[in-house]
C-alpha cells in the first residue's frame, strides 16, 4: 500500500498530468522538491506513471477496435507475450467469460488497421478464436478517470486551463517522436523532450501543447493495482436498442466509477468498463439499463483476472510498469 499522501499526487496528476510541481505542491500543502521526489519514487517503482492516450477527438485522426480471443491453454502465455510485444495492441487483460483474453488495437488509419485485423492473428500462437469489432463513438475514455482522494475544492485547483485549438494540421515525424518519447516518461521536462527529439525546450513545449490542444491526443496518469485501493474492473458489452444507444452510452460515462463507455460495431453496440469495490454492483448497473433501455441485451459480462499490459506498459503480476512498448497512435502525416 502507499501513502495517503501519494495516493494525492496521484489523483492531482490525473487531473493535470504536467503540472509544475510547485503548484502540486501548493495544492496538497508540499513543497514542490517534496512532490517530484515522491513522485519520482513511485516511477522508478512502476507504482505509477503518465502516458500519451486517445484524446476525445481520437477517432477523428485514428481508428480503434476491441478484440476478444480464445486460446489453447498450454500455448496461452506464449500468445500473451506475442500480444504484448505489438505496439497496435495497447491492452491486454485475461478475462472471465467466454473468452480468455481481452485486447483494444489502435491505428492511425483505417488500411492500417484492417491489415493488422486480417494480417497479425495467423502468426499468434496457440489462437482458437478471435471477434473483432471497431469503435465507432466514445462517450468517456479511462483518462478522464478519477479516484476521488482529493476533496473537491482541491481537486478544481489541480484543473488545467483549456488550450485554444488549434487550426486543422497534419503530424509529423516530430510529433511522432515527441509523443514515443512522453510514452517513455510523461512527466520527461522539456529540455529533456527537446534533446531526445533534437529540438530546442520551447519547440518540444510547443508541438507538445499543439497536440494535446487539439484534442486527438491527451495525457493519462495510470497506476499498478496495488495502488487502486482494492478497485475490480468489469466490462458490460451491451445491445441497446439503437434510439437508445447514445442516452445509455452518456448515462454510464457520467457515472464515477465508469473508465470507458463506447459504442461499436459488431453483434453488440455498446461496451461499459466499471471500475467496482464488489462484483454486485454490476446487478445494479444492469436494473438501472434495464429500467432505462427495455430491450437491452447483456451479451457478456467479463471481470479482468489480470493486466499483462496497459496502454502501451507491460505490467508484471502485481500490476506494476515493467517496460513499455509505444503506441502507434500517431503518425507523419
């Protein structure tokens, strides 16, 4: 377990990702010396860390999908480990349910994505049977996530001021860089992100600012599960009648404990990622679809048994950041 105090930077830095440590510190009562070191103690841990992540306008430059398989289980780990080793394939999680193990693929175009789904599964190991379906709207994403340690009114202090977007661009080989090097370390200064890419401090501050103005990218502050406070992650995939799909997709994305709510395109529409102290609760969520949505159908309801991977990090069995393996979420364009 970490300390309270931790667990507050952590909740401060999912609010603002990169802020100046100075005002973290005026935030919880530290100095801002005190905040960079612990925070850095959880990094070095793999405790904690900041990532680049799909911003809310992601699915207008890129494309997503969510992919379930079925595995022989002698050959599992060895599919596990082709998995993880993919930069498109961002998480991979063993599941209950029907299937065993539960992936999402990134691509920065639709070509690239149809040839990793017709392309990438007859060199994967052990793989009986796969069922893939694209993201077609996302309600909430996991980095608008929140713990809640902070009370509210320190937590509004912690807000970041909205950057004005800027004019439609295209990436470039810059951005690409920029955004693999704040994959490595998200909290890397900017004289740090400007000398790995070769560029001046105030360049890398501006492509960075660019991007994440823009909305197709932002900065997503995850945790190993020792420091999610005995927090279980369960998905809902959903069929909802589709008059109804967008008022229920907006219904869970405003729920606390929701991480993703997004609508897709296969035998289901909708899938719900919870974040739940008791798998009860799930019941719950499903009286208040039903009530709200008559009609619904529960396809699946599968809990998360284990991380192997998050975002772009290879976890190892306690949750914690072991090495990372970039994203393809951005390139030249």
């Amino acid at each position: 377990m970490i300390s309270e105090t931790d667990l507050e930077i952590v909740n401060a830095l999912q609010i603002n990702p990169r802020a100046d440590w100075s005002r973290v510190g005026d935030v919880l009562g530290l100095s801002g010396p005190t905040v960079a070191r612990r925070w850095t103690a959880l990094a070095e841990e793999g405790l904690a860390w900041i990532t680049p992540a799909p911003g809310a306008r992601y699915l207008n430059a890129g494309w997503s999908a969510f992919i379930s398989m079925s595995s022989i289980p002698g050959e599992q780990e060895a599919l596990i480990r082709k998995l993880c080793a993919e930069p498109a394939f961002g998480t991979v999680s063993l599941v209950s349910g029907s299937h065993d193990l539960f992936v999402d693929c990134f691509a920065t175009s639709h070509e690239e994505l149809m040839d990793i789904v017709t392309g990438s599964f007859a060199a994967l190991p052990g793989l009986t049977h796969r069922e893939v379906v694209f993201v077609t709207k996302l309600y909430r994403q996991a980095s608008d996530w929140r713990s809640g340690t902070l009370e509210p009114a320190r937590a509004r202090l912690m807000s970041a001021e909205p950057l004005p977007a800027p004019a439609a661009y295209a990436p470039d080989r810059l951005d690409a860089a920029l955004l693999a090097a704040l994959a490595r370390d998200g909290r890397a200064s900017w004289a740090e992100l400007g000398a790995s890419c070769a560029v001046s401090p105030q360049t890398a501050r501006r492509r960075v600012e660019r991007f994440l103005a823009s909305g197709y990218m932002t900065l997503r502050c995850d945790t190993a599960a020792s420091v999610q406070q005995g927090l279980r992650e369960v998905s809902l995939i959903l069929n909802v009648p589709a008059h109804q799909v967008d008022a229920v997709g907006r219904y869970f994305a405003a729920l606390p404990n929701c991480r993703l709510s997004a609508q897709v395109l296969g035998a289901q529409n909708l899938l719900v990622t919870l974040w739940v102290r008791d798998y009860l609760e799930v019941q719950g969520h499903e009286r208040e679809l039903a009530e709200r949505a008559p009609g619904s159908i529960v396809i699946s309801r599968q809990a998360v048994v284990r991380n192997y991977k998050r975002l772009g990090h290879v976890l190892d069995g306690s949750g914690r950041s072991r090495s990372v393996v970039p994203l393809p979420l951005w390139r030249e364009g």
